[in-house]
C-alpha cells in the first residue's frame, strides 16, 4: 500500500487556516450554465464541471480557436502548472505537470488513453488538428483511480468537436471547414475536416436517434528554424457515433506520421540525428442507460513505430521499435440517496518489439521491421511485454452543498511480484453559494517505468533493468470563484515521491559521463494563482473581450541514495511560470489576441526568457482570415539548455466553412 503520512507543513498551515466562505445556493444553479454542465472527465461517474470535487481547468473551444496557437503543444504552453518543452517547433515534445516529468501524466483523446509506454517523448503524437478540438482539459495531481497508474502526476483530455448539424431539423445535415495556410522558412500546409449526420429511427418519445460522424486530415511540411530540424506531419482522423436516449456509442481511428530531423535532440555529441513516428490508434466505447443503472463498456487498439538515427542516413546508433497497447475496460454505476457509486476494471497490455529495447529473442523469433521506414532487412530482436490490471472502486457523495469522492483502486502488473497494491485517495469540494468553491485532495499513485528507463542502453547511456515502480501521496487544497465575469481561483499543493525515476551520472560513475536510470526520492510544493475576466459575456459588444493571467511556483528538495553530478529531467522543473493573455474586438469580425510567457527553469544552462505571441483574426460571411506571430520580439531562447529554439515566426492562413 502506497500510502504513509507525509504531509507539507505549510499546507497543514494553509488547511488550518483557510477562512470559511459565507453558506449559499445549490450548485445546479451556478447561472454560467453552458461551462457547468459540461460533463468534466475527472471521476470514475459523470460529474459537471461544478459538481466535480477536484480543479479541472478547461480551455475551451473559443479561446484555442483566437489564441496563437497552431498545435495542441503550443496551446498547453499558455496554461500554468504545465511544463511544455519543445526540442523543434512542431516536432518534439515533452508534457508535464505540477514539476513531474513527461513519463508521468497521462495523455488522452475523447477519454482514451494514448500515452506511450515505450517512453513519454511520443506520448504527444496527436492524429488531431487544433480545428478538431471542442476543448482540453487539465487535471492536476494523481489520477490512478480514474486513469490508471500512468496518471502520476496528472492527465490532460483532448476532446474532439462532436458535431451534429441536425440542429437545424433536416434528417440530413453536413458541415465542414477547410483551412490552408503559409509561412515562412518553407512552411505550410492544409486541414481538412467535415461532419455530417442523418436520423436512424425515432424513439419512444418521438425523437430521431442520430448517427453523427466527422472526418479530418491535414499535412503540415517545414523547413525548421535552425539547422537540421525540417519536418513533416500527415495525418487522418474520424470520430462516429449513435445517439439515442438509452445508448451514446462512439468510435475513432486515427493516423499520423512525423518524419524529422532531429538536431541535437537526444545529445549534443551529433548534430544530424534523425527520427520518425508513426502512430495507429482505434477505439469504440459506449455509454448504455438501463433504469437505474449505466454500464461504460470500452477497447482501444494502439500501435506505434519508431525509427531513430543518431546520424542521418548511417547505421551507426539507428533504432527500431513498435509498441503495442491493448486496453479493454468497464465501468458501470448507479445514482442512490447516498450519491454515485461505480466499480470499473481496465486491463492493458503492453508489448515492444525492438532492435534495442527488452530481453533477446531467440532467433527463430526475429521477424522484419514494420512501418513506412522500415528496412526489411533489419529484424527485431528484442522484446519485452507486461499486463497491468487495475480495478477501480468509487463513491461520490452529492450533497447538497458538497461533493466527496472516495475512492480504492487496486492495481495488479505482471512484472511485479505477483501482489495487489492499493492506490487509494479522497476528493472534496464544499459550495457556500453559486460562486465558490473550496476544495480538498489527497491521492495516491504507482506508475511503472517505461520500456526505455528499464532498457536503454548505448554511447554513455544505460537502462536499469530492476528499477522499483515510482510512488507518490499528493494533497492539494484550493478555493475558487466561478462567475459569469470573474473566473479566479489559488491552488496550493504538497508530494511526497519515492523511487522517483531519472537518467543521471553518479559521482562514482568511473567514466564520469555515463548516465543510468535510477530511483531517488523527491517532495514537491507549490502553488497556483489565476484569474479571467470574460467581458464580453456581460457585455457582447465589449472592445476588451477577455483578460487573463496565471502564476505557477514549485520548489522541490531530491535526495538520491548517492550523490550525483548531472540530470537529465527530473531536476530541471519550472519554478516559476508567468502566462497572461489579452483578447480585444475593435470592430465586428476582427479578434486579436496577444499572449505572454515568462519561464525560469531550475538547473545548469537554463536561462529564464519571456515570450510574446500575437494572432489576428477576421471573419466575413464563411471565410475568416488569420494571421499568428510568434516570438514577436525575436528573443534567443532554449526550452532545452543546449537546443536553440525558433526565433521570430510569421504565418497566415484562410480558413472556408461549407
């Protein structure tokens, strides 16, 4: 059992102290009715984003559509307590929350999960364009109970646009949006997509059920900034359902495909190293109503291929691998006076094949390479496999002004030592009135090491084979106030970590530059604040539109069972974040929309730098023309110490709705 009694002595201050709000309203009355009764995926049991007891910030479909923003990364960037580090614009990059690292949240797409266990670099290969997406949701701190282990240090939801033209009563309805755009250093490129539906019966009130269906491709080529860091995506997605008053069922495919070239991506020593992905994704899952009961069965298919090279077009260092994740799950739940109560069991399997990665085959089992770039002439030789099992108990209490989640998932994986481990936690948030809410959390959370930490291996580099699973118990305490102007809220937090995974170099190391994964320990603190003003919800005609800024801090103290001299990523976290957006409408059908960045990054060659970007937006009858600067001041900075980022970038684009 992943539980002890660690808690921060200035959160058990800030709890202690914390001023009780004056008693109010129900929740179900909060007048900002389109945000609170969106269904927020953050417990095992639908909750609206109101009732849910944790923080679950949502960007939402108007602010990614005017912000500057032209992939899920850059969109991430401007949301506090989320660490993105880019290697190459639009290429390479690592996700992360509340100070952990990229192997430790967990990605999904419409509430499937899509995060790599070949290694958290890959884990942000979307086979999705910013124009598919409704909104993105962001929860922070252990998940286990809901998302399984991998949710360490947290989880972020892509949801996709579920459109029915229906609306406007036709049996038959279709609407789409093509979007074509330029820029400069050769890049450019095109998103497709398009939504239809058509009545399938009616049902016993009358009503027709739906089938309802959208469909998106997109390519993406450039150049890179920098030398050696072109690259290209292609990718193809679609997202079908049946909506009737019993049964919600959907499935989605999707394909991409990122060759690029990778600078000095993975090391310094070699300047012309080169990569490619390719990521095959299918699900269907369903949401079945029978009287009182609901039953969420789901499976997902997910297959990945990756070619690296550590000097283009050579043998010398070059790497294949496939990885394969099959995941079948249930939940099913029911409403009584006491609240919602659900159970759920999910199993994952976990498979690799790999001309590096996992134990050696016998050789009448090696087979060729797969994938676009595959070399048939090149065989996996290695392979590694294990099965996670996880069943997953909650009760959340609705009260009238309170919801309390508790929750007992118990987790099962082949490569331990046959035993269950428990991974409980508990959720509440009190609602004086309409307004507020305060909130109050502890989890816990156990998340395996990734294929690469437990078998890497090459120049000055090496996986440890027998690392121990990473733990954490993590407390949050937070109040927020929701209005239909002010959206504001703190957030203080506090974790205990044990055996921690990073890649560091031990001063015993002989050599003194060979890295080795390794466990160590690791307490986290820090905090949140951030505020919108949304003005043009009390007044449509508003020339400020929206206003916003957040501040993010995290300190850390790290104790490793030996003393080292270099890290990789654990011990290079954001202390501190700045991000504040201004969104203005001088005239009917022109937005513009301006975003800061300030980041300090602890650790040797990490400099702060600040970042402003800026879009324009106009739109007339069904056309809206767009342009996005980014880096707008041309400032010299590195998300990584030693890989130099974009310096001033200028696009535009036509976007035509039919």
């Amino acid at each position: 059992m992943i539980i002890n009694k660690y808690l921060s002595k200035s959160l058990l201050t800030m709890m202690l102290t914390m001023p009780v709000l004056a008693f109010g309203q129900a929740v179900d009355s909060i007048p900002d009715v389109e945000i609170s009764e969106v269904k927020i995926l953050s417990s095992r049991v639908p909750l609206t984003r109101a009732q849910t007891p944790v923080l679950v910030k949502v960007i939402s479909r108007d602010e990614i559509l005017a912000a500057p923003s032209t992939s899920v990364e850059q969109i991430l960037k401007s949301a506090s307590g989320v660490d993105v580090r880019q290697r190459g614009d639009g290429v390479q990059t690592d996700i992360s929350l509340r100070g952990g690292t990229f192997d430790q949240i967990t990605i999904l797409l419409n509430g499937i999960n899509i995060s790599s266990p070949h290694t958290g670099h890959l884990s942000a290969d979307f086979p999705v364009s910013v124009d598919d997406i409704e909104r993105i949701e962001i929860l922070e701190g252990p998940s286990a109970r809901v998302f399984g282990t991998q949710s360490f240090c947290g989880t972020i939801n892509i949801v996709t646009v579920d459109a029915d033209p229906s609306k406007n009563g036709y049996s038959f309805a279709s609407q789409g949006v093509v979007n074509t755009f330029v820029g400069d250093n050769g890049y450019y490129g095109a998103n497709v997509s398009a939504a239809f539906s058509h009545n399938a019966g009616y049902n016993n009130a009358g009503n027709p059920n739906r089938f309802v269906h959208n469909i998106s491709a997109g390519y993406v080529s450039d150049d890179g900034d920098v030398k050696n860091s072109s690259y290209s995506v292609s990718r193809v997605y679609y997202r079908g359902g049946y909506r009737a008053n019993d049964v919600k069922a959907d499935i989605q495919a999707g394909y991409s495909y990122k060759p690029f070239d990778a600078n000095t991506f993975y090391g310094a020593a070699s300047t012309d190293q080169w990569e490619s992905n390719e990521h095959f994704l299918l699900s269907a899952n369903a949401e079945i109503t029978s009287g009182n009961f609901h039953f969420n069965p789901m499976i997902a298919l997910d297959r990945r291929y990756d070619h690296y090279q550590w000097h283009k077009d050579s043998p010398k260092g070059e790497n294949y691998h496939r990885c394969d994740v099959s995941t079948m799950g249930f939940n099913a739940w029911t409403n009584s006076s006491l609240g919602r109560s659900s159970i759920g069991v999910e199993m994952r399997s976990e498979q690799i094949f790999s001309t590096k990665l996992g134990e050696m085959l016998d050789s009448a089992k090696f087979f060729p390479t797969r994938g676009i770039d595959a070399e048939h002439s090149i065989q996996y030789s290695h392979s590694a496999h294990r099965t996670n099992i996880t069943v997953m108990l909650e009760h959340d209490f609705l009260l009238n002004n309170w919801t309390i989640a508790l929750a007992a998932p118990a987790v099962y994986n082949s490569m331990l030592d046959y035993q269950w481990r428990w991974c409980p936690g508990v959720d509440i948030s009190y609602r004086p009135n309409i307004y507020w809410k305060i909130y109050a959390n502890a989890n816990s959370a156990m998340r395996m090491p990734t294929f690469t930490d437990l078998y890497y291996s090459g120049a000055n580099i090496i996986g440890t084979s027998d690392l121990d699973p990473e733990h954490a118990i993590d407390c949050s305490l937070g109040v927020r106030r929701r209005g239909q102007l002010l959206d504001a809220g703190v957030t203080l937090f506090a974790s205990h970590k044990t055996d921690m995974i990073d890649w560091v170099i031990y001063e015993s190391e002989p050599d003194g530059t060979t890295y080795r994964s390794g466990n160590f320990e690791m307490d986290t603190r820090g905090g949140e604040a951030d505020f919108s003003l949304r003005f043009k919800d009390v007044w449509p005609n508003a020339f400020v539109t929206r206003v916003g800024a957040q501040y993010s801090y995290i300190d850390a103290d790290i104790e490793h069972p030996q003393p080292i001299k270099a890290s990789k990523y654990a011990q290079e976290y954001l202390r501190h974040k700045v991000a504040a957006d201004i969104e203005v409408n001088p005239f009917k059908g022109f937005t513009l929309c301006a975003q800061y960045r300030y980041q300090y990054r602890v650790g040797e060659g990490n400099d702060p730098y600040s970042l402003v970007d800026l879009a324009a937006n106009y739109s007339f009858k069904r056309i809206t023309l767009y342009t996005k600067v980014y880096n707008l001041l041309d400032e010299e900075y590195f998300d990584f110490s030693y890989i130099e980022q974009p310096g001033i970038r200028v696009m535009g684009g036509v976007k035509y709705r039919f």
